[in-house]
C-alpha cells in the first residue's frame, strides 16, 4: 500500500480500495491514524462533506498529476479555503471517531460494504459503545423506524457526515419537526 506522504500536504490524493469497489474516492487528508483516514470528500469538484475510510481496505493513496490540477481548480473556484484542516475528530479508533463526532453531528451515514448483504445506514447515532454503535435510522423516504441498527465496528468500512445527502434530509426533517 502506498500511503507514503504527509497531510499537511494539502493536495487532493485519489484513494483505492479494491477488494471494496472499483471506484475512486478523492479528498483532502485531514486526519489519520493507522486505523482510520479522515477526509474531506471532493466530488465533481464540490466539497462533500468527509469521509472516514478503514485503512484496511485501503489498497493505494497517491497524488496523481490530475489530483494536483484539480487542487489549483478548486483553489481558483474558492472551494479549497473552505476546507477545514483543523478537524477535532479523533481517529484512532471507530469507537473515538464517534465520541468525538457524535456532539457535531446529528446524522451519520454508516456502511458495511463486505457484509454478506451490504449495508447503508442513515440516521443518529444513540449508544457508543466499545465494539458498536446503535443507529436510529431511516427511511429512503423520510420514515424513522422504531428498531435501533446495531453496527459492529469490526464491520464498518466508511461512515460520511456533513454530506449534500445527508444535509438535504436534515433540512427536511426540521420542517417537518418545526
């Protein structure tokens, strides 16, 4: 695994997880561990919220030329000084992550992509525990469900926050709420 620099180099790096997908996740580096990557998720060059990937399943971390190009574009497109590479969100652990995160966050996507059934998970996190969270989740359509979800860390491969999705349900459920 190539996971050779700095993240203070404040370039956008494009990330492999094969035995997860096929697809490539570009972000900027804000917080790592050995365990854990933080990062602030570019997509179509727009700032999507973060990411945190297992390093697990990470199977290269590089900064192609086309990574660097498009670092000049979002600098130039002001996307970049909206970044904040002074994330307080601990990465050691899956259990830290959460502690950390829970208070600043109200809605966390959570997913268990090498389970036998894949699963994507949206909703508030109501227990942290040492091995797993409880999630209380919901719907496509905007429905809570009455059960909590409980997610092993063990299988968990990457959770997203302040994501575009996950701010447009938000929005939604304080109109409904208001």
């Amino acid at each position: 695994m190539n996971t050779q620099r700095s993240i203070h180099e404040r370039e956008i790096v494009s990330i492999k997880r094969e035995s997860v997908d096929d697809k490539k996740i570009q972000g900027f580096v804000i917080n790592e561990s050995p365990s854990l990557l933080l990062l602030h998720y570019i997509c179509d060059f727009r700032s999507d919220g973060l990411m945190v990937l297992r390093r697990c399943d990470i199977s290269s971390i590089e900064t192609l030329e086309v990574d660097r190009f498009q670092t000049e574009l979002l600098k130039e497109e002001g996307v970049f000084e909206s970044i904040d590479f002074g994330s307080s969100y601990k990465v050691d652990s899956w259990e830290e992550f959460f502690l950390s995160a829970n208070g600043q966050n109200e809605l966390f996507i959570v997913e268990q992509e090498l389970i036998d059934e894949p699963d994507l998970a949206i909703g508030k996190i109501l227990r942290i525990g040492k091995n797993q969270i409880d999630l209380h989740y919901f719907t496509g359509i905007g429905r809570w469900l009455d059960e909590l979800d409980r997610i092993d860390y063990a299988n968990i491969t990457s959770c997203q926050l302040d994501t575009n999705y996950i701010n447009v349900y938000k929005r939604y459920f304080e109109r409904i709420d208001a």
